[in-house]
C-alpha cells in the first residue's frame, strides 16, 4: 500500500464528452476525431445527458 497519488491525472489527446446519469456520477468519453464525438454523443443523448466538453491538445482545452 501508500499514498494516494496527489498529482491529478493526465487526459490524453482527442475530443471528450461529459456523459451524465440521473443518481450517478459522470464519466468522460474520449473519441479520435470530431466526427466520431458527435455519433458518440448522440448514442449517449437518447438516454442520458451528454455535455461536449470540447478538444484536449497538450493539456489543454481547445
């Protein structure tokens, strides 16, 4: 065992979206391509609510 780890954790490239449940958490979704985030959040939209979070490149949001 030991501590838990204090640095926060790193996302990697790509485009993400934030899929939500009624009483639960929420979990990111990380897609290749523009294109491939949208299909992805329509899938999600017919039953939870999907929040698009955009481009990460380097660390940073797009």
């Amino acid at each position: 065992m030991g501590r838990p780890s204090t640095k926060p954790a790193r996302l990697k490239d790509g485009f993400y979206i934030e899929v939500k449940t009624m009483g639960n958490g929420s979990i990111f979704v990380r897609r290749d391509t523009k294109e491939q985030m949208v299909v992805a959040a329509e899938d999600y939209s017919r039953t939870k609510r999907v929040i698009i979070l955009g481009e990460m490149k380097n660390d940073k949001w797009l």
